[in-house]
C-alpha cells in the first residue's frame, strides 16, 4: 500500500526537485517506510510513498523499472495473484529484482501492454513512464477501491492519489467547481469524475488514461455493467451458496498473504462476521478483530461483535466513544478527506483505525457485500416500486406525495419528497442527499444545478429496475462513500485495508444471480446469511439491518460552538456558496426540533471545514 503522484508536462515549464518531493511528501501517511523518484529534464515525474506490505526489503521501493530502464512504474495497492503472474514472466524470460507484488507490473505491461490490467485480480491505482512511446498511463481498479486525481490543463497534466499533491503542485490553479459542491449537496459525495476543484477529476474505476504528445485519452477496459447478464435458468439456493462460498473463501485466502501483521474490522453483521468467520480457518495464530462501541445503548453494536468473536474464540478489541472523542476529531477531517465527504460514520471510522493500527497493519472489510447481494433494504422497496408492473401505484403515492409535501412536517415531509417525483433518479438522489431539488436551490441561491443528472447518465437498459437501483449504489455509491471512506480512514493511520467481497470474480459472479434470489422472502443478504449460517449460530447474527449510527447531538455545547462558528452568518454570506438564511434556518428547526437536520448540518459543516483548509 503507497501513496502514488506525478506529473508530465508538454509546454515550457518544468518542476524542480524539491517542488516535487514538497508534492509527494504531502501524502506521507499513505506511505511512511520510503520514499523515491523519477524525475528526468524537469517534464516528466514519478514519485511514490511506500508502507511496506509484502518484500519487506528497500530493493522494493517504488518506482520500480524494467531491465533496461525504458519502462518506469509508481503503484498503490495489492495484486493478490501475483505470485501466478510472476511465476508465468519467470518462465518466459523475464528477470525480477525484489518478490514484491509490485514489480509484476512493470514486466506484465511488457508482456501484455495496456491488456495486462486484464490479468491481475486487486485493488489499484498504477502510474506507467514507458520511455521508448514518450507515453504516461495511469489506471484504476475495476471497483474504484484504490482513489486516482488527475489535473489537466492545457501542456500540463499531474496525478495523484490525494488531492495533496495537486494543491501542492507549482502549476496548480485553485478554483472551487460548484457544480461538483452541488452535487455534493444532493447525494453527499463528489462522484467521478468530477472533484471539488476545477480541472481536477478523479479517473473513473475500470479505466485507464493515456498521456501522449501532450493528448489525452481515456478508455474503459472493464465496465460493471457487462457483470449483470439476463438468466433463464435458476439454480437452487445450495447451489448459489456454495459457489459464492467457493469464490469468497478463495478471495479471503489470497488476501491474507502479507508480511506484516494482520487483523480484521468486525461489526457484528453479516459481512464482517462471516469474514472473520472464514479467516479464522486459515489464520495460524490467534486472529485479532477491532470494533467500535459507543457509550450511548441506543446505537451501540458492540455487544453482537463480541458475541461473534467469542464463539470463534479470538482475540477481540473494543474501543467505546462519546461524542468529545468524536467532536475532538473533526479538525483533522480536512486533512485526512481532501474533499467534502458526506457519511459521518468517517468520524468513528477514523478512530477504529487509528485504535487497529497500535497491533495490525493490514485489516479486512467486509465492505461490497450490501451492494452485490441485496443489502439494502429501503432501496430494495424503491426498485420493486419502480418496477413497469407496478406504475398505477407509483402514479398514486407521486400524486398524493406532490400534493401533500408542503403542508407535512418531519419525516413525512422526507418520505412525501422521496415519492413526489416519478423519476427514478430523483427519488435516488433524494434518499442520498435527503433534500430536494427545490431545498437546494434555496440553499445555493437558485444557482443552476440539474438534480439527478449523475444518476441518469447511467441508463438502466434491459436490467430488471431491482438490479438496477443496485447497479447504481455499485457505481456511485460504493466506490465514492463506502470505499473512499475505509480508504480514507485507514490511509490516515498508515493501515491498508483489504476488501474480499470486491475480488472481481466474486463482482462478476454476483451479476449472474437473479435478484429475487438474493432476497428470498423479503429476506436482505439472504444467500450471504444462508452462508453465514454454515459458520456461525443464526442466533448470534440474524437481527434487521443497521446503518453506522453515530451519536451527534447539535444542541450539547461542544458541537453547538462548531456549528456557531462554522455557519457564522456573514461567514456564509461572505463565501458566497449558500444562502446564510437557508442554513441558519436549518440549525434552528434542528436545535428546536422542529425538523431533523442533523444529517444536512453535518454535510454543511464538511465543507466548510474543507474550504478553511483549501479554499
């Protein structure tokens, strides 16, 4: 796991030196055991910040280049197969310096050229200087597990693995992109490509980008899309269940090679029970797990992972916080984040990190399950409703919804704006963001912004409406929320997490099942919970699903004197991006309670605690 950047310049400037390693040393805590570069005429730059997971040896350090130096490579993240593709470029002549992972790269692009993404099963983001073509490629991971930002303007492109490096690079313009702060508003994250700045994009997964003769070029080699293929032909529940645990444990198995020590993240679910549940049938000595508790009983989940961690008798940690521990770590966010971010369990996750890494510095996660296998129930309940076969009830409850929405309160206001509209991409934009698009004008003071428009440029074509609303939490919320958050969080302590249920071969498998048998009767996650069940007691681990509640009063006085400071009036009105009345309204219906905003105030306080850092 490393921290990658770099840069490629076709005008007149050049970049020194010590320009550069300011660039690369902005990320350190991607990366504290090395760094190194490659920088040639001041035009071209690789550079990369290592955590040493696998060849524990300084000959590993990055960048890493071919026998003859014409092919130089920077690399984040974890070819779990690399040993099979080592063992193939052996054969065939090539010679290896180091047994890291890492190395494969370089030989596999001389192998296989832009087709040997093809051929590794992991989570990346790979930076490619091939000297002989005077050509850059960078590329991501089939899911977007491993983050990748470029900045392109005219004769200058830089790259990166955190915003960081870009803001630190000489040539940088920094302009805040409201269409990208909008877009946060509505659904709580900045989806690819766009980022929080202007001319700066995130690379979306499963695409690499080539740099030439000062032209761009981006192309897609692995769409998740072609994962969800028609079936006609059913298999039993027994049959599902055993190929996914087939997948799965082999996934588990691959993930678990490291020569460092190494743990789990257990909540108590489903997911991550059933990880640990299947490592502790490899692992040879004791395996350890980490979870987070909290001192109020009304969101605690402590308790279930303990249940787990007893029966499969291994060594457990618990870390219980309050709000202070949680307030006192705000300040840090902007620093560990880049961008706004709008899932607040990043606080508690954050924490948990920090707490694993004093033991361990790999974790895995039971993060994708929920997005591949039904795990969601409310969403679930939106896709039947969409679905052809039942639009005289969605023209009803809209109907009723638009015609009632503005004389209900509370949180039959909220469901009457999840129903209003009979377009699919509102009604999900709207369960992200929890505003309406009317609300957002108001709150940006009616500055144009097309509500829902990330979500529609991904039609749904001859995928079931189920499959499809599922299709879209897989493609904008997995990798912006969910993985930007474990990446985050842990890259924060220098802790590399490992994500099973992403293998690709398990993705791509989960697409050939019908969604009804991912939900047998009602039932979320039911073929993971019929696996689950092989390993541990139904008892410990059947209760409805949860989501990471975290405790945030906006009325005790620590959170309160934030919210004061950071939605000052003439401090919002002065900034320019909302309206001061909108968001003074909001704290006072919520402080009141009137209405709960505890969710719109915390995506507010995001960004303005990110503008004080970067804007």
């Amino acid at each position: 796991m490393c921290g990658l950047t770099g840069f490629i310049l076709s005008n007149t400037n050049t970049v020194s030196l010590e320009d550069f390693q300011k660039m690369n040393r902005s990320m350190l805590l991607r990366g504290p055991d090395a760094e190194g570069y490659y920088l040639k005429n001041g035009k071209i730059g690789l550079a990369s910040r290592r955590l040493k997971i696998t060849d524990l040896s300084d000959t590993a350090n990055m960048p890493l280049s071919n026998e003859d130096n014409t092919i130089h490579m920077v690399f984040n993240g974890a070819i779990y197969n690399f040993q099979a593709i080592r063992d193939t470029l052996i054969k065939e002549g090539h010679v290896f310096k180091t047994k890291s992972d890492t190395e494969i790269i370089v030989h596999s692009y001389e192998k296989w050229g832009n087709d040997y993404f093809s051929k590794f099963n992991g989570m990346f983001a790979i930076a490619i200087w091939d000297e002989n073509k005077q050509k850059l490629i960078i590329s991501r991971d089939r899911i977007g597990i491993k983050p990748l930002y470029y900045y392109h303007v005219s004769g200058v492109f830089a790259f990166a693995s955190e915003l960081k490096p870009i803001v630190n690079f000489p040539l940088f313009k920094k302009e805040i992109n409201r269409d990208a702060l909008y877009t946060y508003i509505s659904l709580h994250n900045i989806p690819a490509p766009l980022s929080i700045f202007s001319n700066v994009y995130k690379l979306e997964p499963g695409k690499y980008l080539e740099y030439q003769n000062g032209e761009m070029k981006i192309v897609t080699y692995w769409d998740m899309k072609d994962t969800y293929k028609p079936i006609t032909i059913y298999k039993t529940t027994e049959e599902y269940v055993n190929e996914i645990e087939e997948l799965l444990v082999d996934s588990v198995k691959q993930m678990l090679i490291c020569d460092v020590p190494l743990g789990a993240f257990l909540s108590g679910g489903i997911d991550s029970s059933l990880l640990v549940a299947i490592m502790s049938g490899f692992s040879n000595a004791k395996l350890k797990s980490y979870t987070i508790g909290f001192d109020d009983k009304k969101v605690n989940e402590a308790v279930y992972a303990k249940g787990v961690a007893d029966y499969l008798g291994i060594e457990h940690h618990e870390l219980y916080l309050n709000q202070k521990d949680i307030v006192d770590i705000l300040p840090n966010v902007p620093e560990y984040f880049d961008e706004p971010f709008g899932d607040v369990s990043l606080l508690p996750t954050l924490l948990l990190s920090k707490f694993a890494r004093k033991d361990i510095t790999v974790t895995l996660s039971g993060d994708g399950a929920d997005e591949f296998f039904a795990g969601y129930p409310r969403f679930t309940k939106i896709g039947e409703l969409f679905n052809p076969a039942k639009t005289y009830q969605l023209n009803t409850i809209a109907l009723f919804s638009k015609l009632s929405k503005n004389i209900l309160t509370g949180k039959y206001k909220k469901i009457a704006q999840v129903f209003a509209s009979k377009k699919l991409e509102d009604t999900y934009t709207y369960m992200m963001g929890h505003i309406s698009q009317d609300e957002l004008m108001k709150l940006s003071m009616n500055s144009y912004f097309s509500y829902g428009s990330e979500i529609a440029k991904y039609p749904q074509g001859n995928m079931d409406t189920e499959s499809y609303i599922y299709y879209l939490l897989a493609k904008r919320y997995l990798p912006e929320t969910v993985l930007n958050k474990t990446d985050r969080a842990t890259m924060a302590y220098s802790l590399e997490a490992r994500v099973p249920f992403l293998d690709h071969r398990l993705v791509e498998y989960a697409g050939t099942i019908p969604f009804k048998m991912k939900t047998q009767n009602g039932t979320s996650k039911f073929l993971l919970r019929q696996l689950l069940n092989k390993y541990i007691p139904k008892s410990l681990t059947d209760r409805p699903k949860k989501g990471f509640d975290v405790p945030l009063d906006w009325r005790k006085k620590d959170l309160n004197d934030i919210a004061k400071h950071y939605f000052d009036f003439n401090k919002i009105k002065n900034e320019g991006f909302f309206d001061p009345k909108e968001v003074k309204k909001l704290l006072d219906d919520h402080v009141n309670g009137k209405m709960n905003n505890g969710i719109r105030l915390w995506i507010l306080l995001n960004f303005e605690l990110c503008l004080e850092k970067y804007g």
